[in-house]
C-alpha cells in the first residue's frame, strides 16, 4: 500500500516542476501469452485494457516521463483451458517526441503491477475457478507511437508496444516458471492543461 502512496505523491508534486502536463484516457487492445514453450499448445488471449495517462514534459519539447494507472488484462488459453489474469498497472515511461503537428514518440519504460484477480476456465464445461499467481508483476516495454494534434492542446495517437515480465507468474514442476508477455496497441487522447 505505500508503493501507490509514494507514486501518487511523487506524480503530484513533478506537477509542479513541468514545463507543460497531458493527461488523458487510452484504449489497448491485444494479444497476451507465456513466454515459454510448454508441453501442450499455447494460445494467444485477447485482451483490451482500459486506462489513463500523464505525460510530464520537463523544460524541453523533445524529453517526457510518463505514467498513468491501467486495467491490465492478461493471461493465455490452451486447448483446454483460459487462463485470465488481471491486473492493475503503473507504468512509467521515459518518451522522445519528434514533430509538431504530427509527432512520432519512441518510449522505454517499466511497468508495475498488482494483481486483481486470476482464475481458469475449462473451455468444455465452462466451469471457472480461481488460482494462485503472484500478487505482483514488474514488466518492461518499448513502444513507438505516432500521433497529430486535432486542435493547440488535443492530440490523438496510436501506439506500438511490446511488453516482457521480469518476474515469473507460476512456478509449476509441469510447466516450470512462466512469464507474462503481451503484443498490444493502444489507442489514446491527451489533453494539454
């Protein structure tokens, strides 16, 4: 409970250091699945992730940090069950942005992630049950986003990004340590204030 704490405060007072502040809603929409070969076929779970986003610029027009509180899907499916993980994410990034009008900005960053719920569905019964994972995540990303500004302080952008966990969700003898990785693009507004 203190690690929101000293995020949240910490965001509030770089407010009062930037040059300029955006913040606004964002949609992903994605592919989740392990980063491992197991015995049996992995699929590819569908996943959209409700959320918003705060980006500092900090005396300079190129340079950003960013964070933002996200609804974070996750999970994979096999041919006989859906594995469904949830999270709630914090991630901070750091961004270069190039263009005025129409901008490209390659970002870095980590994200870090407190679970909400996990559970396993059998695909022929439906019958769903919880298990248990790690009640917290620390990934990392590279995303590249493209964007335009609709009016002065309105910009709309699509962005690219790939995620890869650090730390294993399972341990299990049958599949051995198993690792969050996620395709997703995300699609968001900022507004200047």
């Amino acid at each position: 409970m203190k690690l929101p704490i000293f995020i949240s405060i910490f965001l509030l007072t770089s407010l009062t250091y930037a040059q300029k502040v955006e913040i606004g809603p964002l949609l992903s929409f994605g592919h989740s699945f392990c980063d491992q070969q197991i015995s049996f076929k992995q699929i590819s779970r569908k996943t959209f992730s409700p959320g918003f986003t705060v980006n500092y610029w900090m005396n300079s027009r190129f340079f950003s940090i960013g964070s933002g509180v996200i609804y974070d899907q996750r999970g994979y499916k096999t041919a006989t069950d859906t594995y469904r993980i949830n999270y709630i994410t914090v991630p901070l990034r750091v961004s270069l942005t190039l263009g005025k009008t129409i901008f490209i900005r390659p970002s870095i960053g980590t994200n870090l992630s407190f679970l909400s719920n996990s559970k396993r569905s059998d695909n022929t019964t439906k019958i769903t049950e919880s298990f248990a994972t790690e009640s917290t995540d620390l990934s990392y990303f590279a995303s590249f986003a493209t964007g335009f500004y609709i009016k002065k302080r309105i910009s709309f952008y699509a962005n690219l990004k790939l995620i890869n966990s650090f730390v294993p969700f399972v341990f299990s003898d049958d599949w051995g340590k198993l690792k969050h990785r996620k395709q997703i693009i995300t699609l968001g507004l900022n507004f200047s204030v």
